[in-house]
C-alpha cells in the first residue's frame, strides 16, 4: 500500500517523504483511515512501529482546515491534545510533529515539567493547534489558567500502560474530566492492562481496536542474548562485551537511579564514553546526553526504564540488560528499543543467579525460551589481536632522522613489527587488556 492511497493531502505527503516514508507500516495501514474517519481507537502497537505517525498523520489532515497564519491567538486554540507518559517521548513526538507540519501552518509545542514554566506559558499563549504535554505539568497550566481546552478535539494518550505504571492515573482521569465530551480519543499502548480497558471503557466510545502485534510480544528484528554474570563481575563483563562486539551504540538498562549513576562512572574509568540518564537529572543535562547519543557522539547510554521509555533512536543496533527488570513487561519495552522500523537489532541480558525469577517472568510473558549461555562463553576468550591489520592500513613511510640528520624514508611496517615481537600475548592478559590491544 502506499500513502497516497489513505487519504492523505499532497502537504503531508510530501513531508513524510522528505522523512524517507515510502510506505505506511501496518499500524499506519490500519490506523490512518480510522483516525481520518472519527472513530475511537484504541491501539496495542509496540514501539518502534510507527505510531506517532499513525495518529500524528490523520490528525493533521483533520485539522487542515483550521490551518493558518493569523497572528491572533485566538484562531489557534488547542484542537489536538497527546499526553505522553514521559518527557523525551514528549520531546520526540514534538520533533515529529514539527517535521509532518512543514508544509502546513498549524502551529504545535511541548510542555512538561523540570523546565521552566514561562516559555512554555508564552507559547501557550501565542495559541497553538497542536499540544503535547506530560500529566503534571499539563495541570500545572490548567490550574495556572495559561491554556483553555475547550476546543480540543483529539484526545491522544500515547504509551497508556506505562502512564498507569507511572501513576498517572488520578491525573489523567483529571484532564479528561475536563475537556469537551463530544471529541474523538486514540488511546496507544503496548499491552491492554484491565485498567486499560476499564479507562477505555469510561471515556470512549465504541473504540476500534487494532492491533499489530501479538500482545507482549518482542520483536522478531531483535536477536536476543542472555549470559549468566554474577553480579560482581557484570560491569567488567559489560565493557568486555561493548568492546569485543565493537557496539558503536548501546543502551544499558538498571534498574535504579543510583546504580544507573554508578555504573556510568565505572564505564568511564574503564575509558568508555558513557552518560546516565534517568529523573534525578536536569532535564536541560538529559537533553544534551540524549542529542550527544543521537548524534553518535556517545557511545554508551546508560538508563533507567523510565527515562528510556519512548526514546527513538534511529538504527539503535544494541541494547543490554545490565539489570534484569522486575516486570517482565519492561523487558519488552527495553529491547523494543533496538530492531526499530524494520532494522535488526541485539539485546543482550546480564542474569545473576539471584535473577533467575526475573529471567523466568519475561519467558513466560513473551511465550519464548532464553537459554542463558555461561559467561565463559564470551569470557575470557577473546578475539586474537590482529597486530598486521594497522601496517596494512598505514602503508605511507615515516621520514627518521639519522645520526647525520637526514631524513631517510623508513617503512612504519618494519618499526611496528619489531615492536609487536616486544608485546606480551595477548592469552595472558585479562581480557579488557587483550581487547585494548587490539584497538
Ligand atoms: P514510533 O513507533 O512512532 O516511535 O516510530 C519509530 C520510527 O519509525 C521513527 O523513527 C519514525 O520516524 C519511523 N517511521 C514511522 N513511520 C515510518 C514509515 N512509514 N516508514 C519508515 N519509517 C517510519
């Protein structure tokens, strides 16, 4: 199927092909022409299927009508509303709004909390069509008086399960208290939870349910991993693994906050480049952290499920359990990270012994068996250095000076060789040396 066939104006078109789009995926299939036609829906999507498109599009086609470029506030009162669990999926779902609206003047902001309020306030005010928030701070500006909802006609709650994890649920029952009965609703979630339904049940009306993939399942892009580390010998482990694999980008899942921070700082005196992100963080440092990973400038992520939740990173090709997660459903979610889009991904879990509880929930969820490999699978064999692979590279000559002081060509080969034959082997070293080695 192509785009062109759901409906959708030549404006967005031609933006979504300028974001490389050419053909939906099987939630925009299904989504799109429901979304166009009015309907509730409510939609079981894993991530990194598509989904924001799949509501971002349709919505925006409905709302064309009201595009313009008037500089009164009033003609951009807030018709979309999508409330996101998290802040960096407010801030991607934001991105992507910005991207899909190039061609059309409907003006569109993000707001949630550990920012200041007055930008977001001054924006707000200027009217936007389009607004993403996150539960909090969307109260925070309805108490405030600084945005009126009366006008809002979609209702979006994207990653509903994992708002109901987070909580959220008094507030969101709060906001949806509070706009107008006669609206449509998209409720977007990886799993359909009993409070999901009962959700659904309260404030929609005879949804559609589309769903693309089987409930809790993982993805078939993802090759999944498991080694059995005792928990002491994890962070050694791990840097053992980024290196032997030369993953030029990972995410590295804990559990907490604290072993997040922990385990960043281990990785660094090891001499990987490696940041935490997680709550405890300024946003303005989580936003620097994330753009430095999305731009590959830092190679490991290190994250707590929370601020991981939504994270869009394009060609993601790895993902580690460092921690086991204590619900199972996050595993799905974690690895969900990698394997976006179609590409092919590797998640890769670290399992204590004392973890084996974990390790057993996420095979009963996802309906599959992790046969843990020994760690001694990977280590502490390593691969043998490959000492001729730098001479081959540098085949330039290197000008010496001799006792006379000229300069006489000398082949960097013959130098380096004499210095490998200086060099310990490798089997003797432990293994972060020998891969050290190599590099
Ligand atoms: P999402 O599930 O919305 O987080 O999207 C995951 C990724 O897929 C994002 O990077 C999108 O830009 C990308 N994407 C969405 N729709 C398509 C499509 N039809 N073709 C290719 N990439 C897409």
């Amino acid at each position: 199927m192509l785009f062109s066939e759901l409906g959708l104006s030549p404006e967005i078109l031609r933006a979504i092909e300028e974001q490389g789009y050419s053909q939906p995926t099987p939630i925009q299939e299904k989504a799109i022409p429901l979304v166009l036609s009015g309907r509730d829906l409510l939609a079981a999507a894993q991530t990194g299927t598509g989904k924001t498109a799949a509501f971002m599009l349709p919505i925006l086609e409905r709302l064309k009508k009201f595009a313009n470029t008037s500089v009164s506030p009033a003609m951009h009162p807030v018709r979309a509303l999508v409330i996101s669990p998290t802040r960096e999926l407010a801030d991607q779902i934001g991105e992507n709004v910005k991207s899909y609206t190039k061609y059309l003047p409907l003006r569109a902001t993000t707001v949630y909390g550990g920012m200041n309020m007055d930008p977001q306030t001054q924006e707000l005010r200027r009217g936007v069509e389009i607004l993403i928030a996150t539960p909090g701070r969307l109260l925070d500006h309805i108490q405030q008086k600084t945005v009126q909802l009366n006008k809002v006609e979609v209702l979006v709650l994207d990653e509903a399960d994992r708002m109901l994890d987070m909580g959220f649920i008094q507030d969101i029952r709060k906001i949806m208290s509070l706009l107008p009965k006669e609206r449509q609703t998209l409720l977007f979630s990886a799993t359909f939870a009993p409070e999901i339904k009962r959700l659904s049940n309260d404030f929609m009306k005879s949804p559609q349910t589309v769903e693309v993939a089987r409930q809790n399942a993982t993805n078939d892009q993802v090759e999944q991993i498991v080694y059995q580390v005792d928990g002491f010998k994890k962070r050694q482990f791990l840097a053992h693994l980024i290196r032997q694999r030369e993953m030029s980008q990972v995410i590295v899942f804990c559990k907490t906050k604290l072993s997040a921070d922990q385990l960043s700082r281990d990785l660094k005196r090891e001499g990987l480049q490696a940041e935490a992100i997680h709550g405890d963080k300024a946003q303005s440092a989580r936003l620097e952290t994330l753009a430095a990973f999305k731009e590959g400038s830092l190679r490991v992520l290190v994250a707590t499920d929370v601020a991981a939740r939504g994270l869009d990173i394009s060609e993601l090709p790895y993902v580690v359990n460092f921690e086991m997660p204590n619900a199972p459903e996050d595993y799905v979610h974690r690895i969900g990270r990698t394997g976006r889009a179609g590409a092919k991904g590797v998640a890769i879990s670290l399992m204590a012994p004392e973890e084996t509880r974990q390790h057993e929930a996420i095979e009963k969820l996802t309906k599959q068996t992790l046969t843990p490999l020994p760690s001694a699978s990977l280590w502490p064999a390593a691969p043998t250095p490959a000492p001729r692979k730098r001479e081959v590279v540098e085949s330039g000559g290197l000008i010496a000076p001799t006792s006379k002081g000229e300069g006489l060509k000398q082949p960097m080969a013959s130098r380096r060789s004499r210095k490998a034959k200086r060099e310990i082997p490798a089997l003797l070293l432990p293994p972060r040396y020998k891969v050290e080695m190599i590099r």
